[in-house]
C-alpha cells in the first residue's frame, strides 16, 4: 500500500505501508471476536487490557468493554474475556469456582507454550522463562508451573539457579527478540 502525503510546507512524503503491517494473528482473532461479541450484544469484560493497543482499548471502553485487573471485580452478568497473554491455571481455576463464563482468547502460540510448561514441570523438570517477569505474558506461562520458574532476560543470569542434573525445560516469552 502506498500513500503520497504533501504537508503544509509542500514536502511530498511518500509513505509505504507493509504487507504485514497490522495485528499478529493472535491479536486480530481476539479483536475481531471481541468487536463480534458487541456487535451480538454480548456484555463482556477483559482481564487486564487486551491488548498492548490505547486506541483499541479506549474504543473497546466506548462500546462498553471494560478492563479489570482482578477476577474479584468482574461482575457476574459480564463474560470474561481472557486476553491474548494468557493467564495462569489458578485464574482460569478462579473464574470457574465463582462461575463466571469465559472467552479464552490466549494467542493459541503462548497457549502452546502454557501446555510445554504444564507437561514439563509435571515431569518435574525446572521451568525457566526468557522474558520480562513483569509482562502479562510471562506472568500467565509461570502460572502454569505453580508460579516456580526461574524468569530471567538474559539467559547467562540463569547459570547459578540451576544444579548441575537438572531437567530443564527453556520457553521465551513469544515477544522476544531474537538476539536476546
């Protein structure tokens, strides 16, 4: 897609957009079905924002959509709409106990990853996480191994946290850059 702008100074910029400019696959299946739900009138809510976007987030709050950031807030007659971070086992397991309906719209790769932990750390290897230990992501992955894995940015910090016979099992966080 390209785009002539001229701007007040009759500078000409030619801007081109590119082909995969946009949303992740992930981040566009949880839009649209979350924009699908207002257009059918579904009352919904989001565990934390749904996504790393302002401009969605405050539409989604025009049409109704609302943030919370505990599953204590959510009130009862609202679907629960897991976003696409993810979340750890105890809240899913929350929202089942207060029953509470919920869309889980985890991006299916990070779900994957939920799964690769799950199975690990039941074989009882060491779960480390490449990531940021702060972002929604990361904090979801770690919820899967009963909050025990060894989180760290850099994975040279790792080497005095694991015993030499360990079973490890190594996931990143899926907004990693490679060179990290």
């Amino acid at each position: 897609y390209n785009s002539k702008k001229i701007t007040p100074a009759g500078v000409i910029f030619l801007i081109t957009v590119a082909k995969t400019a946009g949303f992740c696959y992930g981040v566009k299946r949880a839009v649209d079905r979350v924009y699908k739900g207002i257009e059918d009138g579904e009352k919904l809510s989001t565990l934390g924002n749904l996504i790393h976007n302002r401009q969605v987030v405050e539409d989604l709050e025009k049409h109704g959509v609302r943030a919370y950031s505990s599953i204590d807030e959510i009130p009862h007659f609202s679907k629960t709409v897991i976003r696409t971070h993810g979340v750890g086992k105890d809240i899913i397991d929350g929202l089942k106990e207060r029953n509470l309906e919920f869309i889980d719209l985890t991006c299916p790769f990070v779900e994957k990853i939920h799964r690769i932990v799950r199975d690990n750390y039941d074989e009882g290897r060491k779960i480390i996480i490449v990531g940021d230990k702060n972002h929604p992501e990361v904090i979801g992955i770690n919820g899967w191994c009963e909050n025990n894995a060894i989180i760290s940015l850099d994975i040279s910090d790792i080497s005095g946290k694991i015993d030499k016979g360990d079973k490890i099992c190594l996931v990143s966080q899926t907004t990693m850059d490679r060179a990290t």
